[in-house]
C-alpha cells in the first residue's frame, strides 16, 4: 500500500503588507519529510506515523511550513506546488498510488488572492483521481469549493490554542486506511455559515466552544440511532484575510453509505452553532490601547499584581500581524513617566524588525545606540519610533528560522527584538535572552490569548484591542471581498442552513 504524504502549511494574513517567502519557510523533501524532529508535534508527524505503524508505504513530497504572516509568494507557492506534482508523477511511474493524505493550514493565501490548499489539491486530484484521498486542517481554516471537491474527507483541530495538531494527523491518516481497508467510498458534508469569529473569542475551554466540540467528539462514536462519523470539525475560518469564501464551516466525514446521516448531523451542528452566535466572547477583560495601559499601571502600583500581563493583540504575529505595528508602544511613550515609577523594568516582547536587530547586533551588547522602532511593514498602524537604546544582550542563530534576537533598553522598559518574523509566544524566545517573563511586574505581549508559558505565571491578563492587522475589533476592518450579509458585520441577519449540501 502506498500512499503520497506531504504538507504545505500558512495561515496568510491579507491585511499584512509582508509578503512570505521562501526565506520564511522550513522546506523539508523527499525522505527528510519523514523525519525530522523539529515537526514533530505537527499533523505531518501525526499522519506519518500512523501510516507507518499500519505498514503503509510512504510516498513523501514537500513539507514545508512558515510562522503566520503576510499572503505567500507566487512564485514561492507555485515552485513547491510544482515540485509536489512532479514528485506524485515521479511515483506513479514505479508503480499505483493507493491514497493521498496530507497535512494543510487550510487558510494559506498566495499574491494576487488565490486560495492555495483547493488550487494544490485540485491539481493533485488531476493527476491521482480514483483514490481516497484525506487532509488534516487548522481550525482556522477556510473552506472554499475547490477543496471540497478535490478532497474526500476532512479532520480539523478540535482545541484552540491548538495542542491536538499530531492527533488530528493520526486521525486524517486513519479515515484514510479505513477507507482502503474496507474498499468503501469516503464522503463529506458540509455546511458554511455566514459567520467570522475573531480567534480570542474562541477559545475551546469554554463556552460556546466547549460543549460545540464535545458534539463533534461524540458524533465521531456510534449512537443506538447512528453508525460512528469518521471526522466531525468546525473550522472556523480566518477573519484578518479578507476573502469571499471567509465563513464557519461544519464538515462531517464518513463512509458514502452514511452520507445521508452525514449530510443531518452536519446541519445540525450547523443549526447549534448559529444559535450560540452571540455567546462567542471575549474571556480576559479587555479595553483599548490606552484603557488598558491604565489598568495594567493601577493593578501593579495599587493592588500590588505582579506580573500583569497586556496582549498588544491586535498585532499578533501569531494571527499573522506583521509584529512592527507601533500604536500600543505610542500610547506606552505618551505615559513613560507612569512606567519609570514601576518597581521594575516593564517587559515588551516585542518588535519584529530586522533593521533594529542588525543595528543592535553590530554595536554589541552594551551599546548605547539611536535606532528606530517598529513601522518597516504595518504603516496603517504605526510609524518608526526613534529610541536611543542600550543593548543589553544580543542571540544569533536563535531556533528553526535562525533570527537574531536582541533585547534593549529604554528607560524603565525592556524590548525584544527579532530579525524574523517568529512571533514572541515560543517559551524558548525569552530563556534565551536571559529574560524571565515572572520576574517582571508588567508584561506586554505582542500576543492575543495567552500561551500557556505566559497565562500560567500571569497574576492577571489584560487583552488590549489594539491596532494592527489582526485586529480583534472585526467590525472596524474595511473588508472588500466578504460576502455580505455575515455575522457579526450584520448583526441582526437571519439564517437558516440549507438542507442540501
Ligand atoms: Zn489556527
């Protein structure tokens, strides 16, 4: 049994003027696709292993994966689309493939606005066309017709922030194998809701999202009334690209046979989630900008919390904000007088600017030196920011996409800074830096919820709405292409699934 495996993962953030690149990709091929430990815990690992341990034989391609960001490069993209395509044709010349099962971000946006995963999988689908074929997908993905055509059945991520990555792999490779077991037909329904769901009001320890996946879990077993789904997921959709298929879908995978109970439970997942609309909240208070700064200033000095955490989320690489926006640092200058008097340096982690970084790297640590802060890519909502910094530790080399890290002070505040854009959440970023985030009494994250290194030392979370390209605020985005009416754009739209899929 053979079966062609790969992936090509980005989660492309349309507002963000950065376009990613090869440069910003881990690109791994052929027989390193198999195994390398830097991806472990992702749903590329989760399938091949599986497969392996059910004595498949793998057919690797391309694997290649980049942190969040702007939309991915054209050439970029149809380079490694290019190169997967000949590596199956390859293949089938020593003989058939049986299946196709690979791991997808599912909202991966290439220049000039074509949505990548149902463009590679159509192309795929052309030249393997009788087989199954399965996928793995971020929670976050989109889900536009071209996908839905080209891929049999369907497992998203069931936990936000995302731990289960690897088990949704080991179940997109299972539905896989127990379609070739059997000899039956995979299928999948599916329904799109005309919602958008900023990432922060989703988190899936609580309600509504909690007892929304327990649904899919236990469709996903078998009832008196039904026989077990292969895959039940809600994918929610990636609201900071603005794009025409942008929605919630509900897909449930099963055998063709069950496909009527499919299309029901489908529907009524559907039905369940536009219900509880208006339950998807925030779940950490949140103010704007200068609120937030307020409050943070008055639970360190005067109710003596430490550390006090604030998420300058609506620059969150993470979401693919391009990390250099400079509202939130504005408004921390406008009140430096109120940071001097904390009882320690405030921490910001921090900037993604390679110019700073150099700068900072080439004068050494212990420079007293003049450089500017943030406004190389987001100029809608920042500017550089002339600072007279002290460099106070400097890291080269610093984890898979080799950045240099830069830590720097002014004044009472002390600033990360990355010469890639890697995001400031990865709980090796600051260790290395000689940084330790509960030694401070203010923490401000470029983040939106917290990562668990951060929510479980934070005395208290502050979620500032801030400015940026992931801004949680999706009513005041200017989006050209989503398709109207969608909630919560038209909050007081009416909708109805419709009862064909
Ligand atoms: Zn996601």
């Amino acid at each position: 049994m053979r079966i062609l495996t790969g992936g090509f993962s980005h989660e492309s953030n349309s507002l963000n003027p950065i376009i990613t690149g090869e440069e910003d990709f881990v690109v791994l091929r052929n027989d390193k696709v198999a195994g390398e430990a830097v991806l472990s815990r992702h749903s590329s690992a989760g399938i091949i292993e599986t497969l392996k341990r059910e004595g498949a034989d793998i057919v690797p391609t391309v694997l290649a994966r980049a942190v969040p960001n702007g939309v991915v490069s054209a050439s970029f993209y149809h380079k490694i689309k290019t190169e997967v395509l000949d590596r199956a044709r390859e293949a089938l010349k020593q003989g058939p493939i049986d299946g196709v099962c690979l791991a997808l971000h599912g909202s991966m946006k290439v220049e000039g606005g074509l949505c990548a995963e149902g463009d590679l999988c159509g192309a795929l689908r052309q030249i393997l066309p009788d087989i199954p074929f399965t996928a793995a997908l971020d929670m976050h993905a989109t889900i536009t017709p071209a996908l839905l055509r080209a891929v049999d059945a369907f497992a998203g991520y069931k936990t936000a922030p995302h731990v289960d990555s690897y088990e949704t792999g080991e179940l997109a490779a299972g539905m896989l194998l127990k379609a070739l077991g059997t000899g039956k037909k995979l299928y999948t329904a599916a329904q799109h809701i005309p919602m958008m769901i900023a990432g922060e009001k989703s988190e899936t320890a609580a309600e509504p999202m909690l007892s929304l996946i327990a649904a899919c879990r236990e469709l996903e077993q078998a009832a008196p009334d039904r026989p077990a789904m292969l895959a039940a997921s809600l994918l929610l959709g990636f609201p900071w690209a603005d794009c025409e298929h942008n929605a919630v879908t509900v897909l449930v995978s099963a055998f063709e046979e069950d496909s009527n109970t499919a299309d029901r439970e489908a529907r009524k997942l559907a039905e369940e989630f536009w219900r509880r609309r208006g339950e998807f909240k925030f779940r950490t208070e949140y103010y704007n900008s200068k609120e937030a700064l307020a409050v943070a200033y008055a639970a360190v000095l005067e109710q003596g919390e430490r550390p006090v955490f604030v998420s300058d989320s609506g620059d969150n690489p993470t979401a693919g904000a391009a990390g250099d926006a400079t509202e939130f640092l504005e408004e921390l200058l406008a009140t430096i007088d109120q940071a001097d008097r904390l009882p320690g340096p405030l921490l910001y982690c921090g900037f993604y600017d390679a110019p700073a970084a150099a700068a900072c790297a080439k004068a050494g640590e212990g420079a007293e030196i003049d450089i500017t802060l943030g406004g190389n890519w987001d100029k809608l909502n920042g500017r550089k920011i002339p600072l007279r910094v002290k460099v106070k530790k400097i890291v080269n080399d610093f984890g898979p996409y080799h950045s240099v890290l830069a830590l720097v002070s002014y004044r009472n505040i002390l600033i990360s800074i990355t010469s890639k854009h890697i995001g400031f959440g990865d709980e090796d970023l600051l260790p290395a830096l000689g940084v330790n985030a509960a030694d401070h009494c203010l923490v401000v994250v470029k983040l939106g919820y917290l990562e668990p290194c951060f929510r479980s030392i934070a005395a208290r979370a502050i979620l500032a709405t801030s400015r940026g390209c992931a801004n949680e605020v999706l009513e005041s985005i200017p989006y050209r292409k989503v398709r109207r009416p969608i909630y919560p754009l038209d909050n007081d739209m009416e909708w109805r699934p419709p009862s064909a899929t």
